[in-house]
C-alpha cells in the first residue's frame, strides 16, 4: 500500500474518532466500528495501480468522503 493511501485511511479513522461524541441518533455507535475498519486495512499489502479488492476500494472511498477529498 503507498504511504498516501495508508495515511488517508489513518486521518479518516482518526477523524470518525474525533468527531464520535458529537454523533447523535441511529448513528451515534457507528463511528468507533468504521474507524476501526479502515485502520484493519492499513496493514495490507494493496497497491492502489493495481487489482483491488471490493472491500479495500469501499475503504478508501469512505475514507476520503470522511475527510472531504474527491477520488483521485
């Protein structure tokens, strides 16, 4: 996995974190679950240039709607 693509997945993850207590409603335990989802995939060994798994590419697309960034 590249650098950049390990780090997007570590800020959402910490951002999801962040935000937790100021999530209300039906969503209010869904932050701590997702966040440790994507730091699960930080350790794998994916490169972005090539195949993906469906999951992986979930990931990373939360991971930048979380933080704001358009796909790349």
């Amino acid at each position: 996995m590249s650098a950049s693509t390990a780090t997007t997945l570590r800020a959402a993850s910490r951002r999801l974190r962040d935000v937790a207590p100021q999530i209300t409603g039906p969503l209010a335990g869904l932050a701590g679950p997702v966040a440790d989802w994507l730091d699960s995939w930080t350790a794998t060994d994916i490169r972005e240039d090539g195949p993906m798994p469906e999951d992986f590419r979930h990931a990373l697309a939360i991971a930048r709607a979380v933080l704001g960034q358009e796909r790349q």
